[in-house]
C-alpha cells in the first residue's frame, strides 16, 4: 500500500476520501484554488498544495500542476474524486507515465466508456439493448437534425463526454432543434473540453437505475446491487435510493449481470457505475458508464457495510476484491438527499453568498450510521460562481423504505442553515409527496407532480411572526412573561417585561416576507398582559424567558392558548426561524428606504441573477422584443441560463457582450415602451 495519497478535487468529495485515507493510516495532501484557500477539505488534509486560479480551467483542470504537486509532496498515489479530471484518460495514462497510481480505471477503460457514443456502439455489439438513436462521428448540425427527425420527437441531445445533466437538451420539435443543439454543443466544450454530442429518443416515463461494479486486477469483477436515481432536476440526481423500489430479484440478476459483462468488455479496474433507463414494463435499454465513484455512492456504503472508497484503495494498490458476489449482502434501505444552495421556486437558479448558519442533524460523518452527513464547507464559508453549488449530502437508512423517508423528512426539518436560499424545504416537500411516498418514480415526477412540489407562498403564520417579534424583545431585555404570578407586586423600575407609567405599551413590528409583501404586527402590553394584533384581530400572547444570545435563540411562546417553539437566527435586519420542521425568513422593513426604492424609475432593466460569464446575445439596441423572447445567456455554475424579456418593448441598451464577466445584480439590458 502506498503511504501519501494526493487528493484531485475539492469539497465533500475530498473530505470523504480524506477520512477514509486517514483511517487506514495514509498521509493525505489536498490541492486548491484561489476561491478554496480556507476551504475544508484544506483543512481536512495532513498537506496542501496551491495549483492555480478560481476557474477550475485554472486550478482543478490543469494535469500538469496536480502531478507537479503530487511530486512535490511525495504522493505516491492520486485520487480524483469525481467531476474535474476523473474520466480523463489523458490525466489517467498522465498520471501512469509518471510512475504515481492513478486511483480509477486504466486510461484505455476511461476512452472505452468516457466517450457516450463510443460506449453505446461497444454495447451494442455486446447485445445490451440500447435506446433508439444516433451516436456516430458526424456533427454537421443538418445531419443530426435529419436523425433527429427520423427517430421521432422528443428526443434528448446529450453530450457525448458529458455527466451532471451538462450538455443535455429535450427537444420537443424540429423547429427548436437548431438552438438546442447549438446550447448543447457550447455547454458541453465548456464543461468538458468536447461539443461532440449524440441524439436519442426520449423516453416519456423512464426510471433511472445504476448498478454498482468493482473489478480488480485479478480478474475478479462483482456488482455491489442498484440505486435509483429517478428524482431529477434539470438532469441532475436530486434524490438517490437503494435499492430500486419495486425491483425484483429477477431484474436485479439480469441488470447485475449486464453491467459485469459491460465492465469485462473494457478490462475495467476498480469502483464504476453502469447506469440503464427502464420503463415501467420493466424493459431496460444502457445509457452509460461512469468510470469513477458516483456522488451517491453512499447509499450503497449503507445497504451493504462496505466503505468503497476503502476499497477503491486496496484494489489500486494491486490487492483482489474484499468480497465475492456471493458473500455480498443488502440490508435495510438507504435514501440520500443532495442539499444544494438554489431556489427551487425560480427554477432551482443556484444561490450564491456566505453561509451564515450550518447547522445539521445528529449524525456521523463518512461513516456507516444511520444518519450521515458528507460536506465540505463549514458555517462562514462562502458558495462561490465557480463550482456546483451543493452544500452537502444528506443519507439515512432504515429497515424498509417507509422509514428510511421518514428518517429523511425528520433530519431535514433540524437543518439549520442560513445566508442563501437552499432546496431544504423542497426536499422536504418531495420525501412526503404522495407519488414518491408511494414509489410512483420517474424522471419526470419532479415536472408532473409540480403543484404539489411548488404550493404558491402564503403569508406566514400568526406564530411565526410572533416567535420572531418574541425574539427580538429578548435581545432588547424583555423578559418572559409565561407561568408569571401577575398578582404578585414587583418593582416597576427592576421589571424587563415592557412596562409602563399608564400601564399600556405597544410595540409594532414590520417585516417582509420572501416575497417583498408587508407582514405588519403589534404587541399590546396592558397591565402586564401581552395582545398579539394582526390584521385588527389580537390573540392573547405569553413566552418563556428566551435563551438568546445576541444572534441566536430558541423561543417558546403560548399564543390564543396554543403552544409553538422554534429557534430565530437574527443577523442585522434578517431573521430566520426555525420551527415544526420548516423554515421562514423575514426582513425588518425600513419604510424610509422601502419608499425611495418604490419610487425608482428602472426603465424595463434586467439584472444578472448571478455572477457569470456573457455567452451570447441574441438582441441590439433599437431592436423590438416580445414577452418571452431570448435576450442573453449567462454561464454560471458550469450551465448555461437563457435570459428572457419580461414584456414587450424596444431594447434601448445592451451594456455587456460576450466574454464579459458580470456580477450578481448586474444590469444587462434595458428596455422601453414601444
């Protein structure tokens, strides 16, 4: 066994791999970025080795610097993770050339299956049933229309040395195949150095199922069983179980069998994911193989007792498989949830900022608990523009799925995070959503059961504003007036509760909601009792002493004789309260402020949601637009978002073009009346 093992990646990925590392006694050394100087996987590690700027093209892409790094510090053995360089056969015979152990596959594996069309052709003379399509070497954009037309729509354009649900396009017609195309093809060279790109049907109710294969350099090959990957959004796994609901042991041999037989084609070595679409009549068609560990590779970790990470160790220091396909065992169920920083109401547009608050369930980290936690990032770190925006993975496992959901759904709810807007209470939403409680999967469910997934926001709760107006009165010396003896005489000067000469107080409280709306409220002190007013209609209202220190506290308050508790995370005008497993966020209202906003002409501008980079602009000053027409593309967080004009209306100016990077909030372009 090797004794220092160089780390290729960042963020949880690296964290993970750092702790098995270090548990089986190896010294670790972690490589970053300008963006990830303070990050945690730096910090993870025994060593740390700076390769370049923000821009993974920079830093995480650059083979050359990470060798001269693995050189600098003696690693005998690299590890890639997943993304960035690990399906990169360049890097992977890079890496052999220079007498380091690549932990992966060989390159000739990589160049088997890493090219889309190439793998579905292997495939196809192997006998593994394939989707209908084209995956041949002509890219003429003509061309593939035809094929496109002649396979009938829709059908889904797809990166060919692509992953992450980067580069892939529906297209539902032939009229928007030359757009989509052109999209992909960009997004695709972005992200992976390659536009090359293949065409095939798009089934209308697939599942996603992938099957777990080890080989070793002995010749041994197993499949550790299934996961479902069905929950998407934008083509990227939200939700991840094993095993595959409603899969019978029948399936699983015939599906086990075809992903060994796939890896035994290539002369594959080490931890690979042989991924397949199945309808509901329970045919099965290839897709692809990752030729590396799966983000979700954990809920396997879970159903079986086996740390693969450790494994991918051992079979890379030339050592044979831990385990026969025989003694390998699957018990309980296991469901992970991807926690990402993005609002999911605005099309899961990712969240960029600091994380204020990062507070997770009990549980154990890159272990084989019942609740695990794999981050990598920490309270105060920031998610930058330049990597995928996830926070952390969230896995459970239980005896049956039933309650391994409802394990998820708890550990959800004591999340605490703050700062940016995340998909947690999505989430929540989807784990009790009657079609994913009742194994009702497909990749579309997320699209098909959207009224359920996405309630219009209502105004907040009478108690959530009370809990938050509570709050703040204890940060200011107010005491609790709950179980008081209000009989008792006391000292008025000695007393923090509010009182007054004339035996009447009233506070008043403006706040916004998420959604800009005014939520006003009063607290009436009369004699030592507490009114509640909201919309003219006041309710009795007694609290407990809080426990607030300055930022945060946890509240208990009785309000028209019912009881709520909850803990508010104050940070300057913005609270964040936490209760009965859900969130809100609310904003002191500055009326003043608020007013001179109001009365801003903004002319019809349009602002960046994010930090990025200008990829194209489809207008001109002087030009007219319709509501809905495509004005800009951004890239951002490694995908492309399509800019729309909001209304009709003649584009006055465009301040940016492409190649330009531009900031969050930035204007783009203004519009005015026709």
């Amino acid at each position: 066994m090797f004794e220092t093992l160089l780390i290729a990646n960042r963020g949880e990925i690296a964290c993970r791999i750092a702790a098995t590392a270090r548990r089986m006694g190896l010294r670790t050394v972690a490589v970053y970025s300008d963006a990830d100087a303070h990050s945690r996987h730096v910090a993870a590690c025994d060593m740390a080795v700076h390769i370049g700027g923000s821009e993974p093209r920079a830093s995480y892409l650059r083979a050359e610097a990470i060798l001269e790094a693995a050189k600098q510090t003696g690693a005998q053995a690299i590890h890639p993770g997943y993304g960035f360089l690990a399906e990169n056969e360049a890097f992977a015979q890079a890496c052999a050339d220079a007498g380091i152990t690549f932990v992966g596959p060989p390159a000739s594996a990589i160049a088997a299956m890493g090219s889309k069309s190439a793998a579905k052709s292997l495939m196809e003379k192997a006998g593994v049933p394939l989707v209908p399509g084209y995956h041949g070497d002509n890219q003429d954009p003509d061309f593939l229309r035809q094929q496109a037309d002649a396979i009938g729509y829709p059908v889904l354009i797809k990166a060919s040395a692509g992953g992450g649900g980067k580069g892939m396009r529906i297209v539902n017609s032939s009229v928007e195949f030359d757009e989509a195309l052109a999209s992909c093809k960009r997004e695709a060279a972005g992200s992976f150095g390659d536009d090359h790109v293949l065409i095939e049907r798009y089934l209308t109710k697939p599942r996603h199922i992938e099957i777990q294969v080890f080989a070793d350099s002995h010749g041994n090959i197993v499949h550790l069983f299934e996961r479902d990957c069905s929950v998407q959004r934008r083509h990227q796994k939200v939700i991840e179980e094993a095993p595959a609901p409603g899969m019978t042991q029948e399936r699983r041999q015939a599906m086990g069998e075809a992903a060994v037989a796939a890896a035994r084609a290539v002369g594959y070595v080490g931890a690979g994911t042989v991924e397949f679409i199945a309808e509901p009549d329970g045919r099965f068609y290839f897709m692809e193989m990752n030729t590396r560990l799966q983000v979700e590779h954990p809920v396997t970790e879970m159903i079986t007792g086996e740390d693969l990470v450790e494994w991918q160790l051992q079979v890379a220091a030339g050592k044979p498989l831990p385990k026969t396909q025989d003694s390998l065992t699957l018990t309980g169920h296991a469901i992970e949830a991807r926690i990402y920083a993005e609002n999911p109401e605005k099309g899961f547009l990712p969240s960029i900022g600091t994380l204020s608050a990062l507070e997770f369930p009990p549980h154990v980290e890159f272990a084989l608990g019942d609740i695990r936690v794999d981050g990598g990032v920490r309270t105060g770190d920031t998610i930058t523009p330049y990597y995928d925006p996830m926070i952390a993975k969230l896995i459970v496992r239980g005896r049956d799925r039933n309650e391994a959901r409802a394990r998820m759904v708890r550990a959800l709810g004591e999340m605490r995070v703050a700062g940016l807007q995340t998909n947690i209470a999505f989430l929540r939403r989807l784990m009790a959503d009657d079609a994913f409680a009742s194994a009702d999967l497909d990749t579309g469910l997320i699209e098909r059961r959207h009224d359920a997934l996405f309630p219009q926001n209502g105004a907040p709760a009478d108690a959530t504003l009370a809990l938050a107006a509570v709050a703040i009165l204890g940060t200011q010396g107010y005491a609790g007036t709950a179980g008081q003896d209000k009989s008792a005489p006391a000292d008025p000067w000695s007393v923090a509760d509010g009182w007054r000469i004339s035996g009447k107080h009233t506070r008043v409280f403006n706040f916004l909601d998420v959604d800009g709306n005014a939520q006003d409220i009063e607290l009436l002190r009369d004699q030592g009792q507490w009114t509640f007013v909201r919309n003219g209609v006041a309710q009795s209202l007694e609290w407990s002493d809080t426990s607030a220190p300055a930022q945060r506290g946890s509240v208990r308050i009785r309000l028209h004789g019912r009881d709520y508790s909850g803990d508010v995370l104050m940070q300057e005008e913005t609270l964040t309260i936490y209760s009965n497993g859900e969130s809100h966020t609310l904003r002191l209202h500055d009326a003043v402020a608020h007013a001179q906003d109001e009365s801003g002409d903004h002319g019809g501008s349009l602002t960046a949601p994010m930090p990025g980079k200008i990829i194209s602009v489809a207008v001109q000053a002087g030009e007219s637009v319709k509501s809905g027409d495509v004005l800009l593309v951004m890239e951002a967080m490694k995908m492309e978002h399509t800019i729309f004009s909001p209304r009709d209306g003649i584009v006055q100016e465009v301040f940016y073009q492409p190649g330009d990077q531009v900031t969050d909030g930035t204007q783009l372009i203004a519009i005015g009346e026709e």
